[in-house]
C-alpha cells in the first residue's frame, strides 16, 4: 500500500475525468498519511529484578530529598518511592543504601555522542553537514555511530541514562535530533527513546555567520542569520498549508520536501526547537521569530546569557540550557557568569546543566554542584541539592518531551536509576549502580557489568575503570 | 626554641613599605607538600614570603595583622601546570584577542613573554578562584617547536612575569607529526637536526663569549639568556650550509642542549613516550618533562626509571585520538603508584581560560581511591599535583607551590575544601599582597542579578 499506488490512481482518475466532462465530477482520492516514523525504535528493555534500595539519601528529582529513603522498581518501572517505612515487597532484591544517594538518571539534552564520535578522527566526524545554513532534512540518528566509547563513560562516570543526540550549529537549521537511551545497541534505532519527540536544531550567532560567510555565502551577519531563517520559514508556512490542504481534502498528493517536512512538523507542534543561542538579544529576536511563524521554542542551548533575560524566558516558557562556568572560548560567551544557572532557576524559569562535551558529560553533576553553590554565595533563596537536581533531570525530562516517562522518580516512571557512592554534589563521588528501565547497566563492584564497545575491544586498556 | 628565634627574626626585620606581615590561624592548613591538612594551623607571611606554616604556634609582633580563617581551608596557591593563560582574552574569531600560536618564520625563538597579558580577564577569573601562578606555553606554529613558555603569576598589577623562558615546548606526538609533514619518523628526525643545528652553533659561539671576557666558561651562563637579544649573530658564528633553522631558532635550543633550559615534550602514546626516554639516553643533558602521558600507566615503571616528570592531563578517560587508546582516570594513580614524579596540568583542554578545573580534577582523583579498580591519589597528593608538583617539575620548586619557609606568599583561603568544586576562593595572596576577586563576571552578576526596570537602564549599574 505505497503512495506509489495511491498516486497512480489519482493519475488515472484525473485521465477518466478529462475524457469524459458529462460524467459527475469523481470525489477526490482520500490522503495518504505519511509515516511519521520510518526509522522506528527497536529498543527493548533489559531484564531486571524486582529491587528495594533502602537507608539511601534520595533525590527525586522534583525538588524533594527523602532522608533514609526507600526506592523500589520492578517491570522497569518505579514502583513506589519513600521513607524508612515504606516495605520492601515480598522477593525484592535489597540493597542497603546507607551512606548513599539515589538519584533518577542524569539527562544530557545536549550532547554528540555517535555523531562527533571518540577517535575524533574526519572519518567519523559526522556532526554538521555544513554544506548550506538550511539543512533541516538530515537527521543526527543517521550519523550515530553505537559503537562510540564516549557513551559509556557518560554511563559509568556521570550517570547519564538519556541523552539527545543533536547536529552541529554551523547552520541555522541544523537537522533534526534524536533521544536516546544510554544502553548500548547494535543500531541507532536500538537506543532510541521509545516514544521521544523529535527535536529540531537551530542555531543562532557567531557559528551560521562564519562558516558560511568566510565562504562569502549567506549568511555572513546576523541580519543575514535572521532574514534566511525566517525566508525559510515563510516556505515552510506555504508547504504547511499544501499539505494541510491534502490532509483535509485529499487528491493529487503534493510532492514531498524532506526539509519541509521537518519544519512542518515543528510548526505542528510535534518537533521540539532546541535553538542553539547564546546571546540576550539574539535569544529575544529568535522569540519574536517564534511568534511571528507560530512556533514554540523548547529551550535554548548554550544560553551564556540567559541571566540577562530570565523574566523573558520564564513568561515564554523556555527553558535555558548551560554550563556552569564555561566563558571566554568566542564573543558570544564572552559575558557569561557563574550563576547563570541558579538565576534563571530563580526567576521562575526552566533551567537545565548541559554538556556538549564528551568529557564534560562524566561530570554534569559537578557541574551543578558549582552552579548551586555559587548561587548559594550569591544569596539566591530556596536553593538546594535537592531542587538542583532538577537541572539535572527534571527539567531535561521536560524539554526533551519525555517528562511523563522519566526525569523523576514517581511511581510508573521509567527505572532510570543512579546509586551514588557519595553525594553527587562532591567531586568525590561517582556513580556506584546504574539501572535503566530497571536493569543494572552498571555495577562499580563487578567487571563485567561494565559496556564496552567494539571499538575497544582487544585494545590496550579494554575493560579498565576508565 | 625555633618558635622563639622566628619570632625575633620577625620583631627584628624592618619592614619594608607595602610589605605585608601577617598572621593566619585557626584554618585547616594544607602546605602543599602532599602532606595532609592540618587542623588549627598556622600561616606566617613576612615581606611577601611564608616564614613558618603548619602546626605551629608563633608569637607575633605586637600589631601584625592576624586573619582568622576558623573554619576555612588554607593553601597555596593554585601553580597551573600546563597552560596558555594570558596569551588569549578570546579564542575564536576574535582579531588581535588570540596570541597563542605564531605561523611566522620562527618557532624555537619564539618567546612568550611579550604576548602575555596580564590585564586578560581570563587572569582575573583564575586569579579570582585560587589559581595564583601558571606554567604559559606556545601552540605549536608549523614547527614540531612551538618556543619558550614562562611562569606567570596571576596578580592584579603589570608584572606577570616570574621566569621568562623557563623552558621549551616541544611537539613530539601526533601533532608534532602533522607538523613535521605527516609522520613521527620525520618529527624526530627534524628534532634530531634540530640539536645538531644549535650544537654546531654552541661551538662557535663559545669563543665569542670568551672574547667578551668576564665570562667565566660556557656552562656557567647560558649563550641566549633572551633569543631577541641574541649574543650569537657576529660573523664568527658560522653555520654549516644545510641548516632548516633561523639562527634565531638555532640559538634558542642552545640553553635547551645544555640542559640550562627545561625542554617539556607533548605526547600521549605509550609507544612515543619511550622514544623520548630513548632521546634522553641520547642527549643525556637534556632536562626534559613529559606533557600529556594519557597512556604513561602503560610504561609507568620505564618513566619511573628515567626520572622524567610528567605533567599529566587529570582525567583524560576517552580514546580521543589514536594516541589515547588506553586513556584511563587511573593514568595519574597508576604512574605515582610506580615513582613518577606527577603534576597536573590542562594539556589542551580550555588551556587559555579554565585553570580553575584543575582542583576539581584533583578531587576527582581523590574520589578514584574509593571505585574498585581504580588507582586515585590521597588528598595530600592531589593537592601537591596542582601546587608544588608543577612547580618541582621545572626547578621551581624551592620558589612557589608551597607553604614551605622562604616560598613566596602565595596564599588561598578558602571557604571550604579547595578539592571539591563548590567550594571558593574567599581571599588570595600572590606574594604576600593581598588581591582583589573582582572581575568582569562578578560585576555582570551585581548588574543583571535584579531584573525589573528601574528609573535608568541596566547600563547606568556601575
């Protein structure tokens, strides 16, 4: 049942039609639903025990610390989270949790594992496909190589059970992302987040300007940025309206746009922007931008300025996505501070602790730890351990779309799991157990519970800590 | 008795105007040394140098300035190991904000000091958390050489310089390979030339100095105490006709041939880090370093032997490239547990700006001690890899990086363990003066950290 088909019978009705004009006026051929889903999920989830982790210091990810709490997951799923007296059920496995903390998963939102892979050799380098500034039909799960040993010391060193996978920012439209489990596949689609809406990345600034304007195309100004994005909105407004026409009436299908098609999707409200924006002013005309096409954008990537505006981004309900102390590498991050993060916290709006770092991925948790204090020292209220590991899962959770499925631990959520050997706001400490979907995907005490990609096996150092 | 005499010695010294005299106490003090924190300790600083630190009680002059650090931790100042601060105030499509890297026809020459900035903000930001001194390389040009780095110190006044052209950098990994055309043979064969090239003019030289008389003997001062200023340009320094090197750069290496200059060589792979053991075998006087060493745990015992330093990159973990396959958060560990002499340093990683991780990393280490497996380093030691380690590693030991008698006051109190990344610096000493923690950030925070409009814009807060 291709859209062959269905093509070919529109074509031969439109000939009956032509011949004979007495006839009554055929009813048009019904539309054909494009499948949304080409490359679907084929992750499964591993099989787990049914687990009370009891005595652990618990941060649920909401906002709330549990002093000598219980958490307990089966089927995959959280079942039931409290303090001492809440039971262990009849067969759970018991881990004694004294002296450690229970965390839901840390979630990177902003990460190029599998697509700028380790070795960073050109080989692999399969981020940006800066080729034109308009590149929304490419898709970051096609260059995901699984075999990437960055993810799984964002596993075992950082604790990260979810991540997006985004293209570069050489281009305005970058491409569309993809949400992925940290468990390890043999395909992409093995690690794909089961039900995760797709993300578009834009980018705004210094990045579009120079690739493109040292080649002396468009764009080569942050005019040029602005007034190519929104000529490319403008199509994708016109693409809309041809399909939502088809949609409603059916008959001759229009010819498809994979660019347009992601565009459309965003401005259908199923594919999340994560814009890539560092500046105040730039994040406010990309806002102006959203409303004038009719779009939402979830979050702002690298947003080094967001301080500057947080009321802004609070009334807009976009979240702001950043490192805790990153500044300095290019003019756009020149102004950056160390409360950036607390701030925007402050000011009522989402804000979330990002890599975009191999390295950096191992340690997010650090990284709030800083941002906490520092805007502890700076007399910001009503902070704590407890409410920063939002930044860590709660608010990723939500920007990613997936708030529903994991991001806290609330009973029928995903296991997404992390046993701390300490409290994870020291540098001190590490991830001791991880579970994803309820199956231990790491165990600091046993070897073998430890992933290894292909790509270091039989290598010097296959295996070791890391 | 020795409590006695200090104090005498410290009533008995005139000071000098602007000389700082002062007393810490009741802190948790860490002298840097990779001995352990000591509780209730003591710091005494006369004339911007540390007479006495540790568990000591010493009785003052009457009206020395005493500070109480109750509840605060006190160390030395962060030494970054390996660095690039003060050479760029930003890093990307920044004209004139980036003097790292030189393209020009130099490269050995090449001398740091005049590029560095003191007035950077990068240098206000690390100063601001701790980070007091810095071993400031070149990137390497179109040379395996990338010239002569300094010592700077982070203080908040013109004079950043502590030793001008206290060593020479050297690509001898996979970037000295792109840089010698595209293979490691070639890189080291160009090195090879290269010391041949400043041996050749080290014997003509010579007698140049002796000419000048007052000059005791070659080995008793080096022949290019500053490549720009350069004594051996005289028509008697002849050269042979197959040379690749400027006279300049010729010259620079020779103090580097003579072993009056540390030669700090970058790689990673276990496999060049044995031919550098291999070219000190060869060119015994060379005082060389080891920069990176992601897979030195792989031949930890042969570094041991060979007495080299290494200043390490923390928790380089990743198979980044082909030269770090084996890259493991247990390099540090592993290569201290068999005798190498290991300090920290950012090889590479934000190397122009965030020299404040290196405590972080440090922790970071220390937390290994507790994941089976894995081979991490006590708290002593982490804190002496980013202080006097560092500083041991090229000969300064006996100057900065730690709390000992007679080291140069450089000073941090800190609102709590310095190791961990939550904790900050509260007051920072460089030689004894007392700096301000002020910086572009904290005075964007005081601007924006209250949103709503005002009578008059944001840009009238200052």
């Amino acid at each position: 049942m291709s859209n062959r088909s269905w093509i070919a019978l529109a074509l031969s009705a439109a000939l009956v039609s032509g011949c004979a004009e007495l006839a009554p006026k055929p009813k048009p051929a019904p539309p054909v639903r494009l499948n949304e889903d080409p490359y679907p999920s084929t992750y499964v989830r591993y099989p787990g025990v049914l687990t009370a982790i009891r005595h652990a210091t618990v941060f649920t990810g909401d906002g709330q610390q549990i002093n000598d709490g219980t958490v307990v997951f089966a089927d995959g799923l959280v079942q039931a989270v409290g303090g001492p007296e809440l039971a262990s059920p009849a067969g759970a496995v018991e881990i004694d949790g004294t002296g450690k903390y229970v965390s839901p998963g840390i979630i990177d939102v902003h990460s190029h594992l599998g697509d700028y892979p380790s070795p960073g050799v050109t080989a692999n380098s399969d981020g940006n496909e800066a080729t034109s500034p308009v590149r929304p039909e490419v898709w970051a799960e096609h260059s995901v190589w699984p075999q990437d040993p960055g993810f799984s010391r964002a596993l075992i060193n950082g604790g990260v059970t979810t991540l997006q996978i985004l293209p570069g920012s050489a281009n305005l439209f970058g491409g569309r992302s993809v949400v992925l489990k940290n468990v390890p596949g043999r395909t992409a689609q093995d690690m794909k987040f089961p039900g995760a809406p797709y993300g578009l990345k834009m980018a705004c600034g210094e990045n579009p300007k120079r690739v493109y304007g040292s080649k002396g195309n468009m764009p080569q100004t942050r005019m040029g940025n602005i007034a190519l994005a929104r000529e490319t909105w403008i199509k994708a407004q016109a693409y809309k309206r041809k399909w939502d026409k088809y949609y409603r009436n059916g008959g001759d299908m229009p010819e498809r746009d994979l660019a347009m098609e992601t565009l459309k999707g965003v401005l259908d409200g199923k594919i999340l922007v994560q814009n890539h924006c560092y500046r105040a002013d730039e994040m406010a005309n990309m806002i102006d931008m959203a409303k004038e096409f009719g779009y939402k954008i979830t979050a702002f990537h690298h947003a080094v300025e967001a301080y500057k505006i947080a009321d802004l981004l609070a009334a807009n309900d976009i979240c702001a996505v950043m490192w805790a102390d990153w500044y300095g590498f290019k003019m756009e991050s020149y102004d950056a501070i160390k409360e950036n993060i607390p701030l925007v916290h402050n000011a009522g709006a989402c804000a979330i602790v990002h890599s975009d770092d191999p390295n950096y991925i191992q340690r997010l948790n650090q990284e709030a730890a800083k941002a906490l204090a520092d805007g502890e020292r700076a007399g910001i209220p009503n902070l704590s351990e407890a409410v920063a590991w939002e930044w860590l899962s709660r608010n990723p959770a939500k920007a990613l779309g997936i708030l529903d499925k994991t991001g806290t631990l609330t009973p029928g959520k995903m296991a997404d799991v992390v046993m701390w050997n300490g409290d994870p706001f020291s540098d001190y400490s590490r991830p001791e157990r991880v579970w994803i979907d309820g199956a231990e995907m790491y165990d600091a005490n046993d070897p073998k519970k430890r992933p290894v990609s292909d790509f270091e096996l039989g290598q010097p150092g296959e295996g070791d800590v890391k | 008795m020795i409590r006695r005499v200090l104090a005498a010695v410290l009533l008995a010294a005139a000071a000098p105007v602007g000389a700082q005299t002062f007393a810490i106490v009741n802190g948790i003090v860490a002298k840097g040394d990779g001995s352990p924190p000591i509780q209730g300790g003591m710091v005494v600083v006369r004339d911007g140098r540390i007479v006495a630190a540790g568990d000591i009680r010493m009785k003052l002059p009457a009206g020395t300035p005493v500070i109480d650090a109750t509840g605060k931790w006190v160390t030395p100042g962060i030494v970054a190991g390996f660095s690039r601060l003060g050479l760029a105030e930003v890093d990307l499509s920044a004209e004139g904000a980036d003097d790292t890297t030189s393209n020009g026809p130099f490269n050995a020459a090449i001398d740091v000091v005049p590029a560095i900035n003191p007035l950077d903000t990068t240098v206000a930001v690390n100063r601001a958390d701790g980070v007091t001194r810095a071993l400031v390389a070149p990137s390497a040009g179109r040379n395996i050489f990338a010239g002569q780095g300094a010592v700077i110190d982070t203080g908040a006044d013109m004079d950043p310089i502590t030793a001008p052209r206290k060593f020479q950098f050297v690509e001898l990994g996979q970037t000295g390979a792109e840089k010698a055309g595209g293979s490691r043979a070639s890189t080291h064969i160009l090195f090879r030339n290269a010391l041949r090239e400043a041996g050749e003019l080290r014997r003509f030289a010579a007698p140049i100095q002796a000419a000048r008389a007052s000059v005791p003997s070659e080995l008793e001062q080096p022949i290019v105490r500053n490549p720009n200023e350069s004594r051996v340009l005289g028509p008697e320094a002849r050269r042979s006709e197959d040379v690749l090197l400027t006279r300049f750069d010729a010259a620079a290496l020779v103090p580097v041939l003579q072993g009056r200059q540390y030669l700090l060589v970058h790689v990673e792979r276990a496999s060049d880090i044995l031919q550098v053991l291999e070219l000190k075998r060869e060119f015994p006087a060379l005082k060389m370093v080891l920069v990176g060493a992601s897979e030195g745990w792989l031949v930890a015992d042969r570094i041991a032997h060979a007495g080299i330093p290494v200043i390490a990159s923390a928790v380089n973990d990743l198979p980044a490239s082909f030269e770090e396959i084996a890259a493991t958060q247990s390099n540090v560990g592993r290569m201290r547990a068999a005798g190498v002499n290991v300090s920290i340093g950012m090889i590479d990683d934000n190397d122009t700006r965030n020299l404040f991780m290196e405590r972080q990393y440090a922790g970071n280490l220390v937390g290994l001690t507790k994941i089976p497996g894995a081979t991490g380093v006590s708290w002593g030691e982490a804190l002496a890899m980013i202080t006097s380690k560092p500083a041991e590693a090229i000969g300064m030991g006996g100057e900065i990086g730690s709390l000992a008698p007679g080291r140069r006051a450089d000073l941090v109190i800190w609102s709590g363990d310095p190791l961990e990344g939550s904790s900050a610096a509260e007051q920072v000493y460089i030689d004894g003066v007392r700096q301000p923690l002020e910086t572009h950030q904290t005075r964007l925070l005081e601007r924006y950290r209250y949103l709503p409009r005002r009578d008059l814009p944001e840009a009238y807060r200052h």
